[in-house]
C-alpha cells in the first residue's frame, strides 16, 4: 500500500485516510473535501475543530510529535504535513503500518467500499475505528435508525432494489455486506437507481382509500429525490390520511387548564370537548397550584415578560441563581446549572464533557436528547441492552481504555416504558471501570425517592451519582433544564455547554414559579404519596384486565400493543369515549412495540381512575387488544 521514495510514503492513501478523519469530524462528504478545500474559508472548520483533527492525524498515524496547525491551510498541506512527518520518523515508528488501511477494514472491493464509508459519513468513525465484525449497537453505538440511513445511503449509491432498506436485519458491516453482496453481484455497479417508497406501477396504498396504508413514520426519513422537499409532500399526503381516519391526532390545542381533566379542541372538526387527562407530565398537580400562578405573575410584573441576552451577556436574573441554590439544595448537590430546557440541558452537557476521543455508555431506550447530545459530541457511542447489565459491563471491559474518558448516561425513569435503571449496578460498574455517571430524572424528580429527589435518593444513593439532570416540565410545573454536580464540573458547564452560552435563558416569572413549586413538594409531601396510591390503584385495574404494562415502577403506564395500526386505533377508540392519553408509534418507540402511554397524577380521582379502567377495557375489546366479554 506504501510507496516510499527517499524515505517519504505514498500521499495517495494517506489523502485517503486524512480524509476519513476529516469527514468523520465535520459530518462532510468526502467528495466535498477536495484537496485544495480551505479548511476555514471553504470548508467553516474553526479552530477548535481543526485542533481536534490535527490530535485525530497524529493518533491516526502514530506521528511522534504534533503537528503545527501553522501553514496547514488546505487538505492537501496537512495530507504533506504528515508525509513529511512519517518519512521523517525516526522513533521506529512503521509508516507503511500507518496507511495500509486505505482500502477500509480487512482489504476491500467497491461493495465493500461503498459501505465502510457511508458508515463513517453517518457515525462520524473513522475507517481504522470500523471493525467488520463488531456489533452494531453494543460497539458501534449505531441504532436501528442510523443503521436505516447507512443501508439507505449504501443501496442508493450501489443501485441496488430500494427494497432492501426495510428488510435488512445485519448487526455488524459483514453481515450487512453478505446480504447486500448477491443483489450487487448482479447489479451493475454504475447502474444508479433512486429510492422508491414501491415497486415501479404499484399503487401506494395510500392512494387508495379502501387499501390499509401500512406505512410508518420511518417510511419518509430516507426519501431520496433531488427536491430536498419532495419528501415533505410524499409525507404530507400519508398525514392527512391518517388524520381523516381519526388516527393521528397529534398536537390538538387545549382550551382549558390541564388537570386531570381538560377541554381540547379537535381541529379535524372543529368541536371542542372536555376528556379525562391521562397524557399529563404534571405528576404532582403544581402546574394549576395558586401559589405557582401567583409567584409567576409577581415576578413577571416586576421584572417583565422574558430577557434579551445570555445568562453570561445581560440574562441572568436574582431569581435564576436563587433557582440553581434551590434545586442544588432540593437535589442535595453543592451546584446546579439551569438550561433554557430538559433537551438543551443533555445536548450542552454531554457535548461539553464528551469529545471525539471520549466513549459514551448508553441504554438503548434512552431518551432522543441523549442520543443527540451523542451525535454533538462527536465521541464514541455504544448502546448497551436496555437494563441488561451483564452486556454494560461487557462494553465497558472492551473499552477499558484508560486514557480516555468515559460516561455512562441513562434515563431514571424511561419515558416511554416507565420503568426504573439499575442505577446501584450501574454506579458499581462505573467505580470499578473508572467510569463517570449522569442520570437523566426527567421523570423522576418528584416521583421517585420519600422527598421526590428522583433516582439517586429512590435507590439510597445520594453523592454516588457523578451528575443528576432533569428538566422542569413536568413535575416541578414550568420550563427549563438543569444539571446538578460537584461545583467545578457545573462551573466547567456553564462556560463550555453551547446550549446555555449562546441561548437565552427562562423568564424570570417562570424560574419563580419553579421556586414556589420547589417550595410545595418540600411543605406538603403528601402529594407524593396521593400519587403513589393513584399509581398502584390504577396498575392494579389494568394489569387485572389482562393489559401489558412491561416492568413499569413509575407514574408511567404503558400499554403495550405492538402492531400501529390497531395501537391507533385503541387510541381513536379510547378518545371517543372521552379519554386522551399517549398514542405512542415511530420514532417514539421502534417498529413493533407501539403503545399507549398513560401518565397518571396525584389529582386523579378514585372515580377518574376507575372511569379510566372501564374505558381501556372497553376500548381494548373493540379493537381486538383484549378478548371479547363473554
């Protein structure tokens, strides 16, 4: 693979490989790297970036020493750079070790090829990083719909049948290569053909309306066609089916207060009507509490409707530090940050501790902002089993690398399962692998533990857990995200997460809200057990009736269906009969194990508990989700 002339190798496989690098770190395609790109002017790769591509070639190549970012301007000055640098080494170091991997892992042929790097395009890897036998999820941190984007990508620039995008199963690249190679074998290779939603003069049954569309949600992500919106309409057209059939019925706007009842607008016909409210995150009944609307109008009348700047440039208020005191306090931690919000809170933090020589540890059900904080960080992503920690402490001895850091983030409470981590397990995995932990208590802050802390204090664990985040929509009845921790890991925070340097912070108004509700959870633990006798009541009537709640330990209830179709409709079946609750399909839960979602509050009654029973039941009977009563 090498060609040394005068001690200096090859530059063509060594383009290739800085390329990777590049492209692995900027989300670039390759063919937009061309050898006289400007780094800054063309290719807006600022300095920061840049100093982690040059650490990324120096790692890369095993060069003895770094490379000076003076003069290296363009590609083709760094691919010179470390030309110069391997034909000059004298440290023993094997240059020819160096770019022998230029074809991709194990050799490689245009099938091959192609695929290795659409990967690196879609998980920011580099080729060396690219093991053809290691597991998509639990090594590769690839998850079922980065891998649909990759297969997607691979078929379209292979032209091979677009079919092939919802039916490959593979769970490393050569698997994924074995099924791909007999279509591609007999594909030619130049033959590119676009990807279609059906089979050329087959009608989409979405055209016809006495024809079960059975698409889902996943079916429009990778549309390709040159009219980047040329997917918005294809989409467009299944949504407004959907929407006619009753069936998707996403965003109806309330005209009430949200209790554990509330009037919604059904904006398919235009009536309004009051339903039992079981799609509420107000576990504790704050939001509609007369001192948290009072303290919001106070201070909103006093310091005005929201800010104009940054908590560093003009936007930090008396209230926002009395707040980050408070849930320090609340959350029995020395410091708290507060984000604009629970998503930007997972997307500032991890993207601020995690760098692209950094490893991520996280559950596979964990919550979409925890996976785009990975995907920000540019680090290395693997997925355990959701709870399986015999496969945590498998990721964790494969990675064991001691030189660079590694976080373990996961759900308290998982969202869409309601179920509990194994977070004495996971902090004692962490401590013997030299691992750092962050719990997500979005929904476990005033659920879980006697005083509502969340996860930490439900399992005894206060001070073992690195970082607690949590945001502060749900329970706590207002807006905003925040992370608690050690003092100089949150001051770390504060100037090194983008997502609270460069956003506008929460109203002043809303943060006194939050420290009134702060206040109630603290005066009045009783709201937490009512919450807790409400939860077990209405467990009981449905686990009775013969529903599946999997392992749910939390105010959330899932009703597990599978098929979307019949999940759907369960969910039209039950708003007829005047409930609202979660219909929960793709991407909210993965092909397969649609649900209902039921939240339950401390301000339900026995009565709406027991309406609500009736109404699953029957509902479930309707559609076939339960046996018929005899």
């Amino acid at each position: 693979m090498t060609n040394v002339t005068g001690g200096r190798p090859d530059t063509g496989s060594i383009h290739r490989q800085v390329v990777d690098i590049v492209a692995s770190l900027t989300l670039y395609d390759e063919s937009y790297l061309l050898p006289e790109s400007h780094f800054e002017a063309e290719l807006g790769i600022d300095s920061v970036i840049f100093e982690s591509i040059l650490t990324s070639v120096r790692e890369h190549f095993a060069l003895g020493s770094p490379l000076s970012s003076q003069g290296l301007t363009t590609i083709r000055q760094l691919v010179d750079a470390v030309a110069d640098a391997l034909g000059g080494a004298t440290d023993g170091t094997d240059s020819s070790a160096a770019v022998s991997t230029a074809a991709g892992p194990d050799g490689g042929d245009a099938l091959q090829e192609t695929v290795v790097t659409v990967t690196m395009r879609h998980t920011q890897y580099q080729r060396h990083q690219l093991g053809l036998d290691s597991d998509f999820e639990s090594e590769l941190g690839i998850d079922s719909v980065v891998l649909a984007s990759i297969v997607a990508d691979s078929v379209g620039e292979l032209g091979l049948p677009g079919s092939l995008v919802g039916t490959v199963t593979a769970t490393s690249l050569r698997e994924l290569l074995t099924e791909l190679r007999p279509f591609h074998e007999v594909t030619h290779p130049t033959e590119h053909a676009p990807i279609a939603t059906a089979e050329p003069d087959t009608e989409l049954p979405g055209e016809n309306p006495a024809v079960w569309d059975g698409r889902s949600m996943k079916d429009f992500m990778e549309e390709r066609d040159s009219d980047l919106f040329a997917k918005t309409r294809s989409f467009g057209k299944y949504l407004r089916r959907r929407e006619a059939e009753r069936l998707y019925w996403y965003g109806m706007p309330l005209h009430s207060r949200c209790g554990n009842r509330a009037v919604i607008l059904d904006e398919h016909t235009g009536h309004k009507r009051e339903f039992l409210m079981f799609a509420s995150n107000n576990y504790l009944g704050l939001a509609n509490h007369p001192k948290v609307i009072e303290a919001v109008c106070d201070a909103t009348r006093e310091y005005g409707a929201t800010h104009t700047g940054s908590r560093f440039i003009g936007g930090t208020n008396a209230l926002h530090k009395e707040l980050e005191r408070r849930l320090a306090a609340f959350k029995q931690r020395s410091a708290c940050i507060v984000y604009p919000g629970g998503y930007a809170a997972n997307l500032g933090a991890i993207s601020a501790l995690v760098k692209s020589y950094d490893t991520l540890v996280v559950d596979k059900l964990n919550h979409m902002s925890m996976v785009d904080g990975a995907r920000l960080s540019g680090g290395i992503r693997k997925i355990y089993q959701h709870n399986d920690m015999a496969d945590l402490e498998r990721i964790l001895k494969r990675s064991d690398d001691r030189s660079a850091g590694r976080l373990i983030v996961v759900d308290g409470v998982f969202s869409m399962h309601g179920d509990i981590c194994d977070l004495p397990e996971i902090v004692r995995l962490a401590k013997e692998y030299d691992a750092r932990v962050m719990v997500d208590d979005a929904h476990s802050t005033g659920v879980l533990g006697e005083r509502g802390s969340g996860t930490a204090e439900h399992f005894g664990l206060k001070g073992e857990v690195d970082l607690e985040l949590g945001t502060m929509s749900k329970a706590l009845a207002g807006m905003g995200g925040f992370v608690v921790g050690d003092e100089e890991v949150i001051e770390y925070l504060r100037f090194y997460s983008n997502s609270y340097v460069f956003a506008a912070n929460i109203p002043a108004g809303v943060a006194a809200g939050l420290i009134a509700s702060i206040d109630i959870i603290e005066s009045e633990p009783e709201r937490i057990t009512k919450l807790w006798s409400n939860i077990r009541f209405l467990h009981s009537q449905l686990a009775d009736a013969g529903f599946d709640l999997e392992n749910t330990q939390s105010a959330i209830l899932p009703i597990v269906i599978g098929n979307e179709r019949k999940t759907m409709e369960m969910g039209r079946a039950v708003r007829a009969r005047g409930l609202f609750c979660q219909t929960v399909v793709f991407p909210g839960v993965p092909l397969g194990d649609a649900r209902l979602r039921v939240s339950v509050t401390c301000e339900h009654t026995r009565e709406d508990l027991e309406t609500a029973a009736g109404i699953f039941v029957e509902a479930g009977r309707e559609v076939g989700v339960l046996p018929s009563a005899r």
